[in-house]
C-alpha cells in the first residue's frame, strides 16, 4: 500500500489534470442558478465530466430526475460523496451549492485515482443530492434505497470567511452541529362576507392567521434560547372590502434535537388551531419535510482536520456551537456515518452570512473555486484512510452509535 505522501501526490495530479474542466463546471452552475428539483443545467454539467473521464453514470437515478449516481471499485467498503447544487429563489448560489457539488466531484475523482493505482478493494460513488433548499433530495434518495449498502458519507458545505476566522483563527470546521427543523403549511379556510353589510355572516381566515401568529408570539417566551420558529404569509387578502375566506401561512420551527422538534412542532401546531377556533375557520395543516440534527463523528473529524493541515489549512475539529441551519444530509448521518465539513470562503462584505447576495458573489470568485479543490482532495484522503485501514473505520463506527444514543 502506498503511504500517504503517495497517495497525497497521486490526488493531487489527478485534480490537476481535471481542475480546468472542474472550474468550467463550477462557472456553468453558478451562472445558471436553478431551483430545488429543477437542476438540470447541473446534473447534466457533472454528468458530462464523468462520462468525459469514463465512469458510467445513471441520470435521474432513484426516481428523481435531477439526482444522478456513478460507482468505481470493488468489493470492500463503501464511501459516497453527496453532490449538492441547488440554489435559492432571486438570490442564486446564496448558500454555494455549486462549490458543494463541485468539491464531491473532486473528491470522486480524486479518489477514483488512488483505486486505480492501489488496486485495493473499495468502492467510492458520487451521489447527485437535489433540492436541499426545499424539499429534501437527500431523504428522498434514503427512502429509495441509494444509501443501502453504503458504510461512510461525506460532503462539505461553504461559509464565510469571518464566520470561524473571527473567533477560532481557523478556515472551517470539520464538524458542525445543525439543528433540526420541522415546516408546516397552513391553510385556513373561512366564509367571505362583506366586511361593512353583514360582517356577521363571515369567517374571517385573516384573523385566523393573525391570532395563530400572535399565540405563536406568545409561545416564543416559553421556548429554549436555542430554538426558533420562523413564517411567511404565502396567501393573504388583496382587497379591504371582502372578508377573506382563504388564507395560507407557511412555518418553520427548528430546535437542536430531532426529539425535542417534535415537543416544539406541536405546540405550533396547538396554537395555529387555537386561531382557527377563535375566528370560526377550518384548519388545514400540511406536514412537509422534516430534517433531522446533524450528528458530528470524532473520528472523521480528526481525519478531515489532519488532512487540511497537510494543506496548510488550520480548521477547527468540532465547532463547539450549533449552527441555526439545517440540512437534509442530517437523516444521513442517522443512516450511516458521515461528515458534514464546513469550510470558509472570503466574502467582501463583513457579517454577511449566507442566503445573502453578497454570499452569491463570493461563491462565484476563483478563490472560493480553489478552496473546494482542496475540501474535495481533503474528503477524498478520509474515505481512502477508511477504505484501507479497519481500525480507523471501526473508530467511526463507534462514534456514530454513540452519537445516535446520545442524540434521543
């Protein structure tokens, strides 16, 4: 077996070799930014570089139309990289989506090499994850069976630079904890009337919505500092002289734990009844999709954190902080171990976090693109660490059952 400064330099061609195509891709996704489900300027773009490079590649896989799936290797275990690229309403790349998938890819490649020198047992396989904004792709691809069999996920996502800079003097984290978060529609159906003639006769779904948002308000003073409801009125009244009769308001909630969403979920779900009650509505109350929190793996972290340095890249190994963020790719880390790695890119504007513009722009410059190059070799050095060495795996493993009983 080759040892790692081998290994490091095979990576390190290979990338190389693809990092003119690989930042063509990268452009192509940030410049056509595209909605959850509705990629298919980017999985077309990152399937075409695999089949340009010989990896056969199942388009729509599992039944989603924007996700995709190319495999190398054999016997052994196996590791998928999870390739995001959606984007956000108005704002594009908001969240760096396309530096997400691009450093999968990367890592896929990279990867891919070291296999073929080594000739090893292991598979590796990138998985095309849509629709992480809304929707979640990820859960998905779980319930259609593309994590089976799988033993380690890995993926990586951007933030901006002062974000760890500011407080830790590091370039990212190798472990973040996101929290869990529940989204709810509700659709409050009343009798319209005219609101001066015969008010009496009406059922107002605009007060409905009112006094579910105000008893929302109320609850806030009763929830943990750590935890955040949040909405937006999506169907209102346009007109003054018509009591509504139909009106939708969209909620999330999100806590630390999974367990304590659910205590959370339903006390919003309690208060939004209690405005249709007061005003005399209906209440129609949609569950839509529900992420798990991320659970952080030690040893990967370790991994991840020791391969960065080798690029000069200090990151932290745990951020000690949850992030006020979710993520679909937290019901895979209840599925299977894995990594979720944060790493920094320079934003022009300070404070800027991201679904901000200025956040759209950063993930665009060719300083954000050479960052994820190196996350992607990164990631590729820890599912070859795991392919080859037992005991390093066998620590994975570990942490993830402890973290999963610790998580309930």
């Amino acid at each position: 077996m080759p040892n790692l400064p081998e290994i490091q330099e095979r990576i390190d061609a290979a990338v190389d070799q693809a990092s003119k195509r690989l930042a063509e891709a990268n452009r192509r996704i940030w410049e056509n930014p595209e909605l959850a489900y509705e990629e298919h300027i980017a999985h077309d773009t990152l399937c075409e570089i695999l089949e340009e490079n010989g990896y056969e590649v199942t388009r729509h896989a599992y039944g989603v139309d924007t996700s995709f799936e190319a495999s190398f290797g054999s016997g052994g275990r196996l590791m998928i990289f999870c390739a995001e690229y959606d984007a956000l309403p108005d704002i594009g790349h908001a969240c760096g989506h396309n530096l997400i998938g691009i450093a999968s890819l990367t890592a896929f490649l990279a990867s891919a090499s070291v296999l073929k020198m080594t000739n090893q047992p292991g598979r590796i396989r990138i998985l095309g994850t849509p629709a992480e904004e809304h929707g979640g792709g990820k859960l998905d691809l779980l319930h259609a069976g593309a994590f089976e069999g799988a033993d380690v996920a890995l993926m990586s996502h951007p933030m901006p630079h002062h974000y760890y800079h500011e407080t830790y003097g590091t370039v990212g984290a190798a472990g973040a904890r996101l929290v869990a978060k529940q989204s709810k529609v509700a659709h409050y159906h009343g009798r319209t009337a005219h609101p001066a003639a015969n008010p009496w006769d009406g059922a107002n779904a605009l007060d409905a919505v009112i006094a579910g948002y105000n008893n929302v308000s109320l609850l806030r003073q009763q929830m943990h500092p750590d935890q955040r409801v949040h909405c937006a009125i999506i169907d209102a009244p346009k007109r003054t002289n018509i009591i509504a009769g139909q009106t939708s308001i969209a909620w999330q909630c999100r806590s630390p734990k999974i367990s304590d969403l659910h205590k959370l979920a339903d006390r919003l779900c309690s208060c939004l009844q209690a405005g249709a009650l007061a005003t005399g509505c209906e209440l129609d109350l949609k569950n839509e999709t529900a992420y798990s929190d991320l659970l952080v793996n030690d040893t990967l972290c370790a991994l991840y954190q020791g391969h960065m340095a080798s690029y000069g890249q200090n990151v932290l190994k745990t951020d000690p902080n949850y992030i006020q963020a979710s993520t679909d790719f937290g019901d895979v880390s209840y599925a299977l171990p894995g990594i979720h790695a944060m790493f920094c890119i320079p934003v022009s504007e300070k404070g800027v976090v991201t679904h901000h513009v200025s956040f759209t722009e950063a993930a665009g410059t060719e300083e954000a693109f050479n960052i994820c190059l190196t996350v992607g070799k990164c990631l590729a050095l820890c599912a070859c660490d795991l392919l080859e060495d037992d005991t390093k795996y066998n620590a994975v493993v570990s942490d993830w059952k402890i973290a999963k009983s610790g998580s309930t």
